[in-house]
C-alpha cells in the first residue's frame, strides 16, 4: 500500500521503486515455488484507481448522472441527451460509506450505498496508476511500481483498506487464498510521507486519522501482519500503533534510508517464514 501523492515525487518516488525492487528480488529468490508468493500494489492518494473494465460491477456505485437528469427536467434531457449522461469514469475510487470505510464488509446488493464502492471523479490524474490484485508474477508487479506516477492529496485509510481488500476473497479483489488456508500468511506493507488531509468527507487531519487507526485495527483484528513505514513525514504516533508489533514500525528520516527499511522487512518475512 505506497503513498503516491505529490509530495512523493522526485527522490522519494524513485527511491521507494529502487527499495520495493530489492524487497521483491529477495522474497523471490527466498522461495522455492513462485505459486507461494503473491504481492498486490495499492497505488493510493485520497482515491484509489482500478481497471474501467469495472464499470458495470455490482459492487461499484457509478458516477451519477448530472443534475439535468431529473424529473423536472425530463424533457430537456429528451432534447439534450448530453446534458444528462453519465460524466466519463476513469477508474477512480473514493471511501466507502461510513462505518464500512475502515472494514473489509462485504458487499450487499439489498445495501448498495452502504456497501459499494462509489466510483469518483479522479482527484489528481488519469495517469495515477491503477490497483494490482494479487499475482505470483512478479514482472508484472515490478511493472506496475514503476508505472506510479505522483500527484494528489493523502488518505491512508484507503489504502489500508484496499489492502484488506487486495488480502481476502471479498469483491472487488478475489484473488486471495481462504484465511484459514494451512500456512498462509497474509501481510501489509503500508508506507505514507505525509499527514492525511483529505477524504471523502472532510479535509480534517484528525478526522481522517480517526478512521486510519480504525482500519488498521481492522486489518489487525483480522489476522494480518502489518509493517509501516514513515518517510519523513507523518503522523508517527498514528503510524506505529498501525503496526502489528513496534519493530515492524520504520521511521524513514532520508530517502536513502528507504532500502534497508524495505530489506528489514524481507528479513522478517523471511524468518517468520522459517519459522513456521
């Protein structure tokens, strides 16, 4: 789960693309079957973005229609069509409904509003790179980190939240195993350079903290491992309580530093790994 809004860009970007290269070079060569790896990418600003072949997914809430489509002026959409069709969708997506922002609830065709997924009007760019589900081919996700691009405000809650998406069975990402699968292990690496200060709600820091700490706890209750990493900047406190245990919690205090943040982690995989 990388932050990629604006203020990751130039050496920080590029460092932590340098550092997830080298995490996945040494949890590849630490496996014997490929099948038992499998990494997701969350790219996340205050919206994530996934594939438009999701546009007519039941558990996405589409864009609504303009305002001229309502029944006061039914006849000037007869007319001007244009004027009321759906604004053009690029993959976008904002948080869930409150309470299911934070949780990994599944979706219920009988509580749409409660819990889909509302697609969004991009906050930043149609270039943001999109969501990867969980794949063994690792190419590919070397791939999609270089494809990340910078822009955009922040919002750790959905990128912790599509984690525990990316990490279960539950749509809109299915690629999991069951939890309950012998020796699986299901792990969340979630890195942030900045305070949160937008959402969908409100551009309150303390507001949208409130909901970081609840989806970590989340995640947490639910079995997952949880490793963080804080780049300069960011709420330390918020970011070391999201963590499973205090040393899977990493104070980044320059970008060089971000390789053996990210070759710690590997290590700890790699003996809890062993381990079992």
């Amino acid at each position: 789960m990388l932050d990629n809004t604006g203020s990751m860009q130039g050496a920080k970007l590029a460092s932590l693309k340098e550092a997830v290269g080298q995490l996945l070079d040494t949890l590849e060569a630490d496996v014997d079957d490929p099948e038992l790896l499998k990494i997701a990418v969350i790219p996340f600003n205050t919206q994530v973005r996934i594939s438009t072949a999701n546009a007519n997914a039941p558990w996405l809430i589409p864009l609504s229609a303009s305002s001229g489509n309502s029944g006061t002026n039914w006849l000037l959409c007869q007319w001007f069509p244009a004027l009321c069709a759906p604004p053009p969708w690029y993959g976008c997506v904002t948080d869930r409904t409150q309470p299911n922002d934070v949780t990994d609830i599944g979706y219920e065709p009988l509580q749409r509003t409660a819990t889909g997924y509302p697609a969004a009007t991009c906050a930043a760019s149609n270039g943001f790179a999109q969501v990867l589900p969980l794949t063994s081919d690792l190419d590919t996700v070397r791939a999609r980190v270089e494809a990340m691009t910078a822009a955009g405000n922040t919002n750790v809650t959905i990128g912790v939240a599509w984690g525990m998406a990316a990490l279960s069975q539950r749509a809109p990402l299915t690629e999991s195993l069951p939890p309950d699968e012998t020796d699986l292990r299901r792990i969340m690496v979630v890195l942030t350079d900045g305070e949160n200060t937008e959402n969908r709600w409100t551009q309150n820091t303390r507001s949208i903290d409130d909901r970081t700490r609840l989806a970590c706890d989340s995640a947490k209750a639910s079995g997952m491992l949880v490793f963080t990493i804080r780049v300069l900047e960011g709420n330390q406190d918020l970011l070391e309580d999201c963590a499973s245990e205090r040393a899977y919690y990493f104070n980044v205090t320059d970008v060089d530093d971000l390789l053996p943040a990210f070759e710690g982690i590997a290590r700890t995989i790699s003996r809890l790994r062993v381990a079992e």
